[in-house]
C-alpha cells in the first residue's frame, strides 16, 4: 500500500463533469490499495474572475491580506465540490483548507512561502479509509490570516502536503503525458523522458518550460520527494523526478530548453571602476525589474567595456528608460538593446564531468550559421542567447546533435 | 463613543458600486466617532449559484459538511471585497471569517446554531482604529468543520456578534426604512413603528413579515441587543427593537401582520378517545410538515368532533393524502380542506391587560360581512383565518379599526 499525493490543475477541475473525472481517477487509485490525498486548484477562470472583482473595486490598490481572502474562495469551492463528487461515487472523503490542516506559511501575503504542514488530521482520515482532499495553492499565517502562495502554488502545495506525510508519489497531473527532451511542437520527435534529475528539471521549469513551478521543484528536491508528472487525459507512467543518483540513464544532456520571454540590453563603454555594475542593476531592482543573464566582458585596454544582460520582454522599454540618466552620469556612452531574441540551453547532469558538450553545442549552430549574441553557463546548463527567428532552428539543430530523439544507449559519446 | 454593528443582506453588497455605498456607510459611523463592525451576506446572486453547482454534481444527494464548505465561499468574498472598499476610501479595515473570530457552533451543517463568539480579536482591531468586517452566516463547528448558519443566517450573526461585544446597536440595514403598522402596499396609511418590543416583532416575524429572521429576534430578546431596522437605500431613525418595558407609548395594538402561506385541513368526526391527535400529528411530523394552528372543540354529545389547523401552503396535497389512512382506520368520517385561505393578526403588548381587542376586532371584521373560519389567540396576539380573498380588506379594517394611522395618544381607548 502507497501513500499517494494527487495534483490536479485548474483545468482538470474546469467543469462539473471534469471534476466527476478526477474523482474517478482518485478512487481508482483508491480501490488499488493506497492512502489517496488530492489536491487541487480553483475551477479554471474562477481565479481570474475573483482577482478582477478586487482590480475592478479598488483600481489595483488593495490590502493583499484581503485579496487573499477573496481568491482563496476559488480552490475551497473546488475542494468542496470534489469531496461530493468522490462521495457520490461510494468512498467516503472529506475536505480541508489551507488553515485547517495547518499550511502555516509566512505573512507575505499573495506569494507566501510555506513553513510547516501539520498532517495528523489528514492521517487520521486516510487511516479511516477516506479520501482527503487538500485545497491548493493556500494557508494560514501565524496570526491566522489566511494566506496564498501565488500562481502556480498548488503545484507546491502537493509537494509540500508529500514531504510532510512521507508520500510514496507526488503525482502531477498536467495536459502533457511527461517530461520532454524538448517541446513536441516545435521537434516532433522529441521523446519522453522517464526520468529526470531535480536539478535539470530546475534548469528547465527556470528556462521555460512551463511543465512544473520552479518553486515546488526546489522543495521536491529539499525534501527528496517522488514527483510525478502524468497526463490527466490519458494513462502513462509519466516522468519521475528524482534524486541525480536514482537517474538510471547517466546520459550528458537530457534536455533542451528554450525561452523567448526576455530581451537584452546593453551598456555601452563603461568606465572600469567599483560600483558601476552596482548602480546599473541597483536601478533595476529599484523597479522591481528581475534581471537574468549578465555578462561583462574583462575590460580591453582602452579601460572601459561593455555590460549586457536579459530582462524581461514586458519590462524591456521601462529598463531602457530608466537606465538613460544614471548610465550617462556615470560616463557611459550608450544603452542600446534587442527585444527579439531568445535563449537557448542544454541542460544535462552529465555534462558535469565532459567537457566536450560546449564544443558540440557551438559546432552545430554554427553548422547553421546561427549567430551567438551570449553565452552563459552553470554546472548542468550552457544557455545561449540568439536572433528569436532563428530559436525554433537552433532547438532542433541541437536536440538532434545530441541524438536525443534516440534512447541514450545508442548515442555517440564525445 | 457607541459600539455598533452593522449587518447588510446580498443586495446591498450585490455590486462592486453597493460595495462601495456600504463601505462609506461604515465609514459614516466610523467618523462619527463610533467603533464600527459589519457583517454582509454573500453578494446576491452568489449563494444561489454555489447551491446550484451542488445540487447539478450531486443529483442532490450530498454531504452537507461539504455543502457548507462550497456555500460559505459566497461570504468570504463580500467580506474581502468590503474590506478593500473601505481601505480605499481611507480607513484601515479588517475581515474576518466565521472559524477567524471563533462563531462556534453545534455541527448540523447548513443550518448550525451558535453557541459561542469570541470577541477578542475584533475588539483589539476596533482599538486600534479599524472597521471590522464579518462574514454572516457561517461558523466553525468544535471539531474544526466550516458550517452555515441557513438561509438568513446573517441577521442572527450580527444579533449574536452585537450580544458578545455587548453592541449599543445592532443596526439591520433592509430594503424598508423600519417596521411599520401593517404591509404599507396594502395599507398605504401604514406607520412606521419608532419601538417595538421583542415579543411584538416575534410574532410578527413568524406571522409572515419578513423584516427580521425570527431566529434572530429571539436571540436579540436572550440577550437584550438593542436591534435597530434601518433603511439601506435612504437616512432615517428606523425601528428599534427593545424590551416591553422600554417602549414608551404604551399602546394596545401596534401591527396588523398577515400570512396568505398557510393552507386549512379538517378531520371530521373524529371519536372522542386519547390518542388521537397524536395519531394525526405524528403522521404529519413524520413528514416533516410542521403544523401552525390547531383548533379542537369541545366534543358535542355525539361522542366525536373536528379538528382543524394549518400547514404550509407547498405541504397542503402531500398533507391531505397522507392522512386519508390512518384517519379512515381510527374512524373520522372525512379528510376536508381549503388551501385559498389567510391569517390575520393584531399584535400588542398592551392587550394583556385590555380584554377589549377581540370585541373590537370581530365587530370590525363583521361590520365588512368578513365571515371567521378559525381563531387563535396568544398573550400578544389574536390570530383569524378567513377567506385569502378577503385578507387585504381585513387587514385595511382592521388599521383602521385600531386607529393605527393616528399617533398613539390620539387613539381612543376601550
């Protein structure tokens, strides 16, 4: 008998025969033997509905604490409706919110982060033979307000709710059947991959892929928790997250990642001094701009150089403005910048320990006379940034250049 | 400084622009130097449109701990949404849910009884300078469970919160501006009442007017809240609800209340032995239709009689039928009735010590050819059923009769 963590998206709830659906899925994996909790989101919409009634009343200034009570309604609707729809269906089940098993996070309200889950009630009712369904995506701070954990936050609700109840599976149900060597649509012979590491599913829900929330795959891999992600529409075995040691298949490169959601920009002629790096991304975060890559190259001779780096495409125009004053004042001669380009990566724990992966990576855009504007790397990533126009080429050039279309025992090794 | 809390039902919180009117309300009193909490219904509309999302799921058949868990949403939206508007108009603002200040109930979800509030919290916010805001309607039960309080919940909510914060007022916001004689659509003279004891407006609320739930009248009575029933939509002093003792203008009458709801059913030729009322009534408690008035005479000398009373109008065929059998096996000749029948009754305190109201009442009724089919009296009230197409004109006659358009010194005693 497992102890099983269920997921389902705001899709999968979306309609009343939807939800009569994920009933049927948790029971079936109840009439298998295991302890099943569930999880879910609000009815698809229902969020956006609730968030316009509190923009539409206050004109987008409101206490958060407030907006927090109001769109928490949309997952406690979703919680009750499913409990019915699993007790219509003959298995007793009972329904909780965030504060009432203790999703106790901090007060930052509409993006808290969770501090403990207390699963001795939810124990309890498994033990009794129900099914317990868990409202997504909520919680309570230490002064009793309710809380919520912004978008995405079921996804770390379920893997929260698992490490606190030692599940044996974390299943995600999502509208893809599993984890991708790249996106099916733009390489069709792009291949599931059965299982994944936590740290390149990291790289990967950072780069773009919008499989899993970046947040409930750090805390998956904090706590060591079994993460499944599998198709709500269809049966499977789906892509298991793991630990890098429980990953069978030592390939190099398991992935490649893509993201046309930023832009670059770069300061030009920059003095060589302390603090102008500081002052340049100071203003930025000033203006709550998130700034991703960065690179600065050593400065040449003549003393100054060049800074570039990623911001997102909806904060592009704002940076470049912002930037103008403190860049000239520091004696920079220009800020120039590219909204239309995209990033580029290849991720793979193996790479780690070859080096040859940069050389083929380069080699084969190059064969495709794809120009690099930048380069950046971690341990298990090389991103590169290009022309967007050329982004669906460069995935395909290189998913094939690292023959992830075929299974990994039959790849060629540098 | 007065201590005052505020209950507005869904229409008045209906709309994002409603919202506002009562969040400036709130704040009306709140400047005026009051500590000021409101409780609000759902928006209208909404509870509605969860029950249906229940009812169209289940078929019907479902567990009411979830019901209550869907349907308590509908207040937590209103209170979020009320909070923000009054934060927006300038004054600092706290919501609060039935389980957040402690509402504690027995566990009969949908329609839990209180036993409990704690007030702590909310009196520490009202320290501090904020409006409080409510949820009506719900509660927790002591293991922990969201319950609802039933259909016009929400007026006892602000009753029992207004008693546990020992309130100088708890002001019911309507869509009528006070209590008035009698329905002033059928009796354009109609006044409205300044006070009105607990035990008068009692009556009145189970006879049919439909200003105050009658739970909350009898909570406001345990705990002597001082209940004013206000206008929503204009300014004005409203009704006030208070002890017998501290209405001043001690008149005989003060309303004219009427019921056109009910239906009549008469046992006929009943045997004069024990049991056989209980043989009736059982029948009918068992289906759950609850009975109102009973009249039985004394037997004549043929050893048997009838038995006559009324129930709800929607229970009026299921009644009839149910009875044939058992009513047939203990020997009554027949099952008669009438469902196109009205009750009307005279309210006053002061007709305990005044045997003149039923003379004048039946000579007024008799002077109009309005024939009595049955009579019920209680300490404060005389009750008539007659004829349904004659209750306007008895109502009118009997206004007038009391001189209840006149000020009450104006009034002529018997």
């Amino acid at each position: 008998m497992s102890l099983i963590v269920q997921k389902y998206g705001g899709t999968s709830v979306g309609t009343l025969d939807r939800i009569r659906n994920v009933a049927a899925r948790a029971i079936k994996a109840h009439r298998a033997g295991n302890q099943v909790v569930v999880t879910v989101s609000a009815m698809s919409g229902e969020t956006n509905r609730l968030v316009a009634l509190v923009e539409d009343l206050s004109g987008g200034n409101y206490s958060k604490r407030e907006y927090d009570v109001v769109v928490s309604t949309g997952e406690q609707v979703s919680i009750g409706l499913l409990a019915i729809a699993i007790e219509s269906l003959g298995v007793p089940a009972r329904s909780y919110q965030g504060w009432q098993v203790r999703f106790v996070t901090d007060s930052v309200h509409s993006k808290a982060r969770i501090l403990d889950v207390e699963s001795e009630k939810i124990r309890a009712d498994l033990a009794e033979g129900r099914i317990v369904v868990v409202a997504g995506f909520q919680g309570m701070d230490q002064e009793g307000s309710v809380t919520t954990l912004g978008r995405g936050g079921s996804d770390t609700s379920a893997v929260a709710l698992a490490a606190a109840l030692e599940a044996d599976f974390c299943d995600i149900y999502t509208d893809v059947d599993g984890v991708y060597t790249t996106d099916p649509r733009i390489v069709p012979k792009a291949r599931k991959l059965d299982r994944i590491s936590y740290e390149e599913m990291l790289e990967m829900a950072s780069l773009g892929a919008k499989v899993l929330q970046t947040r409930s795959v750090e805390l998956a891999m904090k706590y060591n928790v079994p993460v499944r992600v599998l198709s709500s529409l269809e049966e499977g075995t789906g892509t298991l997250l793991t630990k890098e040691d429980d990953v069978m298949e030592q390939v190099v490169v398991s992935a490649i990642a893509f993201n046309r959601d930023e832009a670059q920009i770069t300061v030009q002629g920059v003095p060589d001094k302390p603090g102008v790096a500081a002052l340049i991304f100071g203003t930025l975060a000033d203006a709550n701009i998130n700034v991703d890559m960065i690179i600065q190259n050593i400065s040449a001779s003549s003393g100054d150089t060049d800074v570039t780096f990623t911001v997102p495409k909806g904060d592009y125009k704002q940076a470049l403005a912002i930037l103008k004053e403190p860049v000239g004042r520091i004696g920079a001669t220009n800020v120039t910048g590219n909204p239309d380009i995209a990033k580029v990566s290849v991720i793979g724990v193996g790479m780690r320990s070859h080096s040859g992966v940069a050389r083929r990576m380069f080699k084969a855009l190059s064969a495709d006379n794809i120009n690099i504007r930048m380069i950046s790397t971690s341990e298990i990533k090389i991103s590169v940034v290009i022309d967007e126009k050329y982004m669906e080429l460069a995935v395909r050039t290189l998913h094939q250049a690292f023959e992830l279309d075929k299974d990994a025992g039959d790849r060629v090794r540098d």
